[in-house]
C-alpha cells in the first residue's frame, strides 16, 4: 500500500467521477434522440444528406455533445485514477491510459464530420462531383466515423474493465456492482472486436450490449455521487504501510 496522499479528500473524486458518468449518459441520449435520429437516415445517402443540408447548425450542436461525452470520459478516468491508485498505481494508470486513448480516438471521430459538412454545405457551383457523388461520398464518410467508433470500444473495454477489476478486489464499492462493470465493459470489447471482423453482425446486438452499458453507466455514476466509495476501505488502503 502506499503512502497517505496529500490533497482534497476523496469525496471530491468519486462525486466527480459520478457526475462525469451521468453526463455522458445524458448527453449521450441527448445526442441520440435530438441530433443522430433526426439527422441520419440508415441505408439512405440521399436522405441523410438532405437533413444535413436543411440543418447544419445541428449537425454541428452533435460534433460539440461528442465533445462533451469524451471530455466527461477524461474526467471521469482521471478522478478513478486518483481514488484507485491507492490499490494498485500501475493497473490504475494502465486504466487512465487506455480511457485517454478512448477519448482521443473518441474526439477524434468528429473529424470526418467536418469534411462531410463542408462536402454538403460549401461545394461551389461547378463542383467536380455530381450530387449523388457527393452524397455516397458523405455516407462512405459518415460510415468511417462509425467505424472509428468500433475502435473506441476496444479502448473503453480494456481501460474500464481495469478500473472495475480494481474496485472489485479492493471491495471500495459493492462486488455485485463491481462485476458488472467487468461484465459489462468485456463485452464491450468483444462487440468492439466483433465489429471489426464482421462489420455485418445483427444490430440488435449492439442495441441490447450498448443498453446494458448504458444502464450500468448510469446505475454507478448516481452510487458514486449519492453513495460513494468506502472511504474506511481507502483510507485503510492510502495509509502508510506498517
């Protein structure tokens, strides 16, 4: 065990990690329900097009929730990293580094709809691509925004499966809880795997996988919020060792 740390007490870093998971869940939802249902028509180029040209302020206010979601996943990764490495400082930063990794690959999918936006938004008359060109073009684009997605998830099923491992064995939270978060991120790397082998896989699955995420996301953003960890637990941990 290591030393006792010096700083704020611990109350502050799992309320934050708290908020930070219920941010991305809400703004998650915010994201799915008010801009990707409105704005992308599955299997219809033409169509998703269209709604991007009718309403490019909105696709942008989805680039800025995407930025929101991945900044609360730094934060939230961060204040797991000071509350964990207490147990074990080189898993807890195997964890911060995989979920930064997440973040950055994550933020970095916003990317590709920049170039689709000005694709549909800024092409001047005279364009070297015809209308349906451009529009195959923005789906092919859109689908590799999907696509980097799928890496995402390898990133978040190791570096959170890492940090619920940690809160298992130390007990800082309920074991029932802890295992499933290891249940669930391990199967968020195995969809992430999966997506990139058989990119045709049923997309029920990923309703039904990103589902049981989302509801183990928020169900240990309000515990650490309005519970939180054992602190008699850590602060056993983060003692001086005898």
């Amino acid at each position: 065990m290591s030393k006792q740390p010096t700083g704020p007490s611990p109350i502050l870093y799992e309320r934050l990690a708290g908020a930070a998971y219920l941010v991305i869940i809400v703004v998650a939802v915010l994201y799915g329900g008010l801009v990707e249902s409105k704005l992308v028509v599955s299997g219809d180029d033409a169509a998703t097009a269209a709604n991007i040209i009718a309403q490019p302020g909105l696709f942008r206010v989805g680039i800025i929730l995407m930025l929101v979601i991945y900044t609360a996943v730094i934060i939230a990764s961060w204040a797991l990293y000071v509350l964990l490495k207490v147990v074990d400082a080189n898993l807890a930063l195997l964890g911060l580094l995989f979920r930064s990794a997440e973040a950055v690959l994550g933020a970095a999918t916003v990317l590709p709809g920049f170039v689709a936006l000005h694709l549909l938004t800024d092409s001047a008359p005279g364009n070297a691509f015809e209308p349906q060109q451009v529009q195959a073009l923005v789906g092919q684009i859109l689908a590799l925004r999907v696509t980097g997605l799928d890496v995402v998830l390898v990133f978040i099923g190791v570096g959170a499966t890492v940090f619920c491992y940690l809160l298992f064995r130390s007990k800082l939270v309920p074991r029932a809880l802890a295992a499933w978060g290891i249940i669930t991120y391990v199967s968020m790397l195995l969809l992430g795997i999966m997506s990139i082998l058989f990119p045709h896989h049923p997309p029920m699955l990923e309703t039904i996988l990103y589902g049981a995420g989302s509801a183990f996301e928020l169900t240990f953003g309000l515990w650490l919020l309005f519970k939180g960890i054992d602190l008699e637990r850590w602060r056993a941990y983060a003692a001086p060792a005898q």
